[in-house]
C-alpha cells in the first residue's frame, strides 16, 4: 500500500516562499507520475503541476514562472517550491502519484495540506 503523505503548508504574506514536501512510504522510482493538484472551497481540483519519471515537468498557466516540482529519488519526496505566492494560491494541496502496472494504472492521493496566502 503506497502511501503519500503532504507536509510543508502553512500561513504565509502574498509574496513569500514556501516549499511543500510529499514523503512516500516506499520509493518514488515505480511512479511514472507524480503531480501536485490544488483544491479551493467551492472549486474543482486542478493539477498544478506535473512530473513524469522521464523528466518531463508541466505547469498550470497560473503557476508557471513561479512554481518548481522536483524529485528527491534518495529521499523518496516529491516537492513543490512556490514563490511570490498570490491569494488566489490559497488552495488545499495534495500530492498524486501513478504507478503503471502491467495491466492497469494505479493512482495515489495524499491527504492534502493547506496553504494560506494572505494579502
């Protein structure tokens, strides 16, 4: 059972810094995916950002330039460094892994971890 566990969030001042963590219970190589979604009360989750295993990354508009996903295969993190964070930023996050089996995908959510950005 992988299980993905987020940390790192928090209250921050629009304009600061913070960096979101995702710890996995066994190692991140076997996921071919791996993403940050957000969720705001009201709103539909959204992915924000996405890296494959191959090295691909990819950014909502809305984040890009001020966003970084990366991997930490040694750690077995997958992390979010987010900078001149904007209110519209204050969101739940959650972290997604997929791990492609031989037969069928099997896809992992955290448990999320607010991130509040006051103005």
């Amino acid at each position: 059972q992988a299980q993905l566990v987020e940390s790192g969030g928090g209250l921050v001042q629009a304009g600061e810094s913070l960096r979101l963590s995702c710890a996995a219970s066994g190692s991140i190589a076997r996921f071919n995916i791996m993403a940050w979604y957000r969720q705001a009360p009201g709103k539909q989750r959204e992915s924000v950002a996405t890296d494959t295993s191959g090295g691909s990354t990819h950014y909502a508009d809305s984040v890009k330039g001020r966003f970084t996903i990366s991997r930490d295969n040694a750690k077995n993190t997958l992390y979010l460094q987010m900078s001149s964070l904007k209110p519209e930023d204050t969101s739940v996050y959650y972290c997604y892994a997929q791990e492609k089996g031989w037969s069928a995908p099997t896809d992992y959510w955290g448990q999320g971890t607010q991130v509040t950005v006051s103005s």
